[in-house]
C-alpha cells in the first residue's frame, strides 16, 4: 500500500485539531512556518493542505490575514449532468429544490461582440467574429452561488427568436431547448474543470474573500455535426459549493 501523501496527513492533522476544538470557528492559525515545523513538512505541503481544507468549506482564507476556521455552513451541491437537461426548468432550479432553497438568476445580454481570441477558438470561428455574450449570476435564497458568462455565434442564432438567451418565448428555456427551437440538435457537451484564484471581480460578486478558491469550468455545447455552438466560463466558489458530475449509462 502506499504511502499517504504529506499534504493529506497534515490536513488531517488540521481537520483533527479542529474537531477537538483545539480551534474554534473564526480562529486563525498559526502560520505555515509554525505548522510546517511542529508537524515535520515544509511550508509548501502546509499551504497545499490547508487550500484543500479550503476548497472543502473547513478553513477560510483572507487576504493580508492569513487562514481561519470558516464558520459552519452548509455546501450547496450543483450537479453537472447532460441527463438534467429538462424540456421545462433548468438543472439548477432543480438542485435548488432539492436543498429547499429559493432559486433566481439575474442576467445581461451582449450582441455582436466581438470574439476573444480564446472564445474564437472554443467555438471554432475566427477571433473578432460577432457574438452573443450572455452574463449570468445564480443565486440561492439571495445569495450568489455560482458565475457564468456564455458565448454563442451569432451566425448561429442571428435573426432567430432564439437569438437572446433570456429574451423573446423561449428565454431561460436554456441552450439545448432553444437549440431545438432553431433545429440544431445537441449532441454533447465537453466541460473542463480546475480550482483556482477568484479575480478582485469574482471574489466580489460572489461575496467570497478575494483570491479564495474557486472551481472554473470551461463548458462548450457541440451540435450533432460536431460544431461548438455555445461555450461558456461557469466559476463556483469552492467552499460553498459541491460539484457532483452525473454519468448516464446508455443501455
């Protein structure tokens, strides 16, 4: 069997202080170098512990301040899966029932934005070509939970009653329904998640610390054809959040 990585241990070690209420909510720890020297490890594998406590909602850290015990709360869980797309509803709706909390978005819609680099290439058109920037902010009970700014080519819904995600009949009917309204079949999506640093902007809509953890996911839409029609950078923070990817199995 082998060996378990130093970084776990010592954020067992950390989880178990706390646990024991050698640590109190709201208490900041000792530095890294104090960690690392009472425990036996550098201050690298103290920092990589204490971010995986972070991700996880046990610590909380602040910027100039240094890490405390976050104060008890519950994670909402948001489940990634093809399989929820609903005719009706939307996915995060449903988690939000689930949970018994109050769901609501707000949005601003963009068009004919001119493409980043980054975007063009996501979505497989030439950089500076026109889109519909859509710009979104989740909310659970009034609360902010997630982030999302969506890109979809303008070729693809120009001129269609579909052409603004949240405008017109079939606002907030989300992209696979509104795809099929313009008779362009989803066949799947890809989605590419990593933690990372939150932006001064992120930290602050979301109501976060600024630089806290957070999970970015690159998501991008494909047609039956194989043409990327809507990607989109979707940022949750990560101590508040749980993501929970659902794997259908086709029988």
């Amino acid at each position: 069997m082998s060996e378990q990585p130093p970084y776990l241990r010592i954020a067992d070690e950390l989880r178990q202080r706390i646990a024991e209420h050698v640590w109190e909510p709201g208490d900041r720890l000792p530095s890294r170098a104090q960690i690392g020297q009472e425990c036996g490890v550098g201050e690298n594998v103290v920092r990589r512990a204490q971010e995986l406590l972070i991700s996880q909602g046990v610590l909380e850290g602040r910027a100039g301040s240094g890490t405390y015990v976050a104060e008890p709360r519950e994670r909402v869980r948001v489940v990634r899966s093809s399989a929820r797309e609903q005719p009706n509803g939307s996915p995060f709706r449903q988690d939000m029932k689930a949970l018994r909390l109050q769901s609501d978005w707000e949005s601003r819609t963009d068009a004919k934005v001119r493409a980043p680099a980054e975007i063009a290439t996501r979505l497989g058109i030439a950089e500076g070509e026109p889109c519909v920037r859509t710009t979104y902010e989740f909310l659970a009970d009034g609360k902010p939970v997630q982030l999302s700014t969506s890109w979809e080519p303008y070729a693809v819904t120009g001129g269609t009653l579909v052409v603004l995600p949240e405008g017109g009949p079939h606002a907030g009917a989300g992209v696979v329904n509104r795809m099929a309204e313009i008779g362009v079949t989803i066949s799947h999506a890809v989605e590419q998640p990593e933690p990372r640093h939150a932006t001064a902007e992120e930290a602050s809509l979301l109501g976060i610390q600024k630089a806290a953890l957070v999970t970015h996911i690159r998501r991008t839409y494909y047609s039956d054809d194989g043409r990327p029609v809507e990607t989109a950078d979707i940022v949750v923070p990560a101590a508040h959040c749980e993501i929970v990817y659902e794997i259908p199995i086709n029988r």
